[in-house]
C-alpha cells in the first residue's frame, strides 16, 4: 500500500516529532471538533457532556435577557453558553452557561476570554452536571479571579438562585440563595437586582 492508499491516522495518534499530550490542557488542545459537545477541564479533568436540554438553554438565555439592561448602560458584552474562558493561574478552559465581560476584555491565545478581566460567570445546574456546578465551579471560578458567579439550580427543592462574590484565596467569601420568585442582590461590580421569577417558566 503506498502513501495515497493509506487510511488516514486517528486524530490523536502519535504524529513523528510530535509528544502526546501530558496535561489535560494539551489534550483538549489536540482534540478535533466535537459537535454537539461541551468539552472543558473540571479540576484537573477532561469533562465532555452532551449539549444542553432545551429548559437548561432557555434557563441560560433569559438570564442572559433579564441582564440586557446591564449590558446596554454599561456597554459591557454577554455570552450564553458558547464561549470559552481561559482560568488564570491554571490555563484550564471551562465554558460557562453564561459570561459577562467588559469591552476589551484580555484573551488567551486569542480565542479565550481569561477569567481575572471577566464580570460574572453562570451555570445552570443539569443532573449531569450538578456536582461539578455545586462543588466545584464556585472554587474554580474564585480561584480564576471572577469577581461574581450565580449558580442557577432548578433542582432543589425549592429550586433556587445562588450569587457567590468577593474571592480571596481561591475561595469565595460571600454568598446569598433565595428561591425561584424572590428578586437578589448582585454586587459590585455588577450591581444589579435580578428578579429570579424569569425562571420560574423553565421548571
């Protein structure tokens, strides 16, 4: 068989010169296109799920809706679940349910938005993700230097809304839970009062 009749070689088999990945950042760096796929680093693991159900999308576009009037006075920008963000101090890339950055905010090799120049991540708990949402984001995301994370969690009971601020040490300092229907308070440097009944629709 000649080199035109050879089959083509797996995407991460070894290529001559080339070393195999040896961290978890190197291997999702080598992975081909994953449609219909999340793929990040969780704590040091490679973590593919399948996209979102619709209620977790429509969960993560209206608070992308009801933060609109933020993003319009202060010029900042927002994503809703499709774009990465590069953890500071730790190069490892997590895709939030949501982003909100200010304009110019730095990047990571000029594709990811890095996570000290963010505003405020979201997740929205999915039973496939609930314990990394609950145990694990908050101190990834405090660790990267995000100044607020809400945590939107349709499966407690009640289902609630959870604003995490003010990081220090890889641990952030302040929190605050009210159920779906209560408005709560999101500190500086966002400042705003999110009325969590918008949620209510998607249970």
């Amino acid at each position: 068989m000649d080199a035109a009749e050879a089959p083509p070689r797996p995407a991460l088999a070894p290529v001559p010169g080339r070393p195999l990945p040896r961290t978890p950042r190197e291997l999702f760096d080598a992975l081909p296109p994953l449609p219909g796929l999340r793929t990040e680093v969780i704590d040091g693991r490679l973590v593919t799920r399948l996209r979102d159900a619709p209620e977790h999308a429509s969960a993560a576009m209206r608070l992308f809706e009801a933060l609109l009037p933020l993003m319009d006075g202060r010029g900042c920008q927002g994503w809703a679940g499709n774009v990465g963000v590069c953890l500071d101090g730790t190069n490892e890339p997590v895709v939030p349910d949501l982003v909100l950055a200010p304009g110019g905010c730095p990047l990571w090799e000029e594709r990811e938005l890095l996570s000290s120049g963010l505003l405020l991540v979201a997740e929205v708990v999915s039973k496939g993700s609930a314990e990394d949402d609950r145990l694990k984001k908050p101190a990834i995301y405090a660790g990267g230097g995000v100044p607020v994370m809400l945590l939107v969690d349709p499966l407690t009971r009640p289902a609630s809304v959870t604003v995490y601020s003010d990081p220090k040490e890889g641990r952030y300092q302040v929190t605050s839970t009210v159920p779906f229907g209560r408005e709560i308070h999101v500190p500086h440097p966002i400042g705003f009062t999110l009325d969590t009944s918008v949620f209510e629709e998607v249970l």
